[in-house]
C-alpha cells in the first residue's frame, strides 16, 4: 500500500523489492503538528520512526537544574528557558527511533516536529524481525547509523577544538550541505531554526550566536532572514571552521 513512498525514501531507495513489501505489511503513516512533541527522553520505545515529510528535532534535557524563576527590577518574574541541548535534525527520507529498538531502552531524546510532519511508525517486534530476515534493511540502517556517528564526532571534536564561531560556520555548511538549495545569491538553506535553536546546536548562549551571525553577514559571508540563511561564501566558512 505504501511500496511506492517507501521507495522514494532515501534510507529505503536501494531495497529489494521483497524487503520493501515486507515493510510495506508493517509501516503505519501517522501525521504532527508543528510543535507536537512525538516522545520524550526517557519514555517507553513503541517503535522506529521514518520521516516522509518536515522536520523534526532531536533534544535532550539538560541534566543540570533548571534555572529558579527570578524577578526582575519591574517586579515581573523572568520565565527561565528550558536547558537542553539541540543534539540533531531530521529531515525527510531519514529514521530516527532505532536506538531503544536495538538495545531495548528508553528513548535517548525528545523528538519534536518542527513543521507539519508526515512520518511511518514501524512497531518494535516486527522492526526486529525484519532486520533479522532482510540483509539490506539491517544494511541502510547501519549505513545511517554509521553516518550520524561520524557527525556526531565532528561535532563533538569542535566542542573541544573550536571557538563558537568555528562552530557555527561548522554547523551552518553542514545545514547548507543536508537542506540547502543552489540559487544565484548564494546556498538558500531553510533551516526553520531559532537563534536559541542555533545556540542550543553550538553551546553557546542566544546573544554569543547573534553577535557571530551579525558579524558573519557583516563580512558578507552569509545573508539572514528569519529562519533561514544564505551561504555566500563557502571557502570563508570552511577556512573559519579550522
Ligand atoms: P531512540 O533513543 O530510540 O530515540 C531518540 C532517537 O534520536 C534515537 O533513538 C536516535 O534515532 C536519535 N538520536 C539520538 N542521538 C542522536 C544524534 N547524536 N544524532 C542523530 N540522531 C540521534
């Protein structure tokens, strides 16, 4: 019944025919909201999840306490942001869920639909069995898997390595590379982002990660407005990341 989306997938693109009708029996469509919250971290895993449409983000609460409200000198309580850090997103034709579906633990993250989302919900049992039963399910699996490790290490290196504005330029030509679109200006990239979500991707506070993008667009490396950016000029990025 889905065979025909399921092959436009990128994850499930190179399938054979048989593991694809396999899935087919399985896959339940579902929709969200933009802003829904799908599962949080630490629930029960039901299921791993493929992105049809949208976006989603991938946070994880911060495990130090939450600031206190605190009063300001007009006398009106500061609502404290939620801490937590924006791990990743995921963007049509890629699954994310696998983790608590192989170990059998809770789920690592929230996951959060940025825009209006269609998705398939692939339930945990017959998840396993056909990755046991289908080499090439296990296979595009272990390929995404194997991909957001070396990410992730990228990532992780330039915590460690970089000063926030490496970081961003790291993160702006990885968002250019996964959503971005050629166009005459520059790479059109639509990452639906907000500043806090972009400080929340490099650890750094809002007004750090605005000072830089203003002095990036300054140096006219990039071009702003509102929940997207324009790449214009790659090589100066690429030279800051270092
Ligand atoms: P699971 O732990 O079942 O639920 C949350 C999902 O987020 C997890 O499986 C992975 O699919 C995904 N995930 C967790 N950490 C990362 C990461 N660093 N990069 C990309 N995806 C992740």
């Amino acid at each position: 019944m889905h065979e025909e989306l399921l092959a436009r997938l990128p994850l499930f693109q190179n399938l054979e025919p048989s593991s694809r009708q396999a899935l087919d029996a399985h896959v339940q469509p579902l929709s969200l909201s933009r802003g829904e919250v799908l599962f949080h971290a630490g629930d029960e895993a039901l299921g791993l999840y493929v992105l049809a449409t949208g976006k989603v983000k991938l946070t994880k609460p911060s495990r130090q306490p939450q600031p206190t409200v605190a009063i300001t000198r007009k006398g009106r309580p500061t609502i404290p942001t939620p801490r937590e850090s924006l791990l990743s997103l995921i963007g049509p034709g890629e699954m994310f869920g696998e983790l608590s579906v192989l170990d059998g633990g809770n789920r690592s993250t929230t996951a959060t639909a940025m825009l209006d989302c269609r998705l398939y919900h692939i339930p945990r049992e017959p998840m396993l069995q056909l990755i046991h039963e289908h080499h090439d399910i296990s296979s595009a699996m272990m390929h995404q898997m194997a991909h957001r490790v070396r990410v992730s290490n990228e990532i992780i290196s330039g915590l460690v390595l970089s000063d926030v504005p490496g970081r961003m330029a790291y993160l702006l030509l990885t968002l250019g590379e996964r959503f971005g679109v050629p166009t005459e200006r520059g790479t059109e990239v639509h990452h639906d982002l907000t500043q806090a979500e972009l400080a929340q991707m490099v650890g750094a506070s809002r007004e750090t990660v605005n000072k830089v993008l203003t002095d990036f667009a300054g140096r006219k490396w990039i071009t702003m407005s509102g929940k997207s950016v324009v790449i214009r000029d790659e090589a100066r990025l690429r030279a800051r990341i270092d």
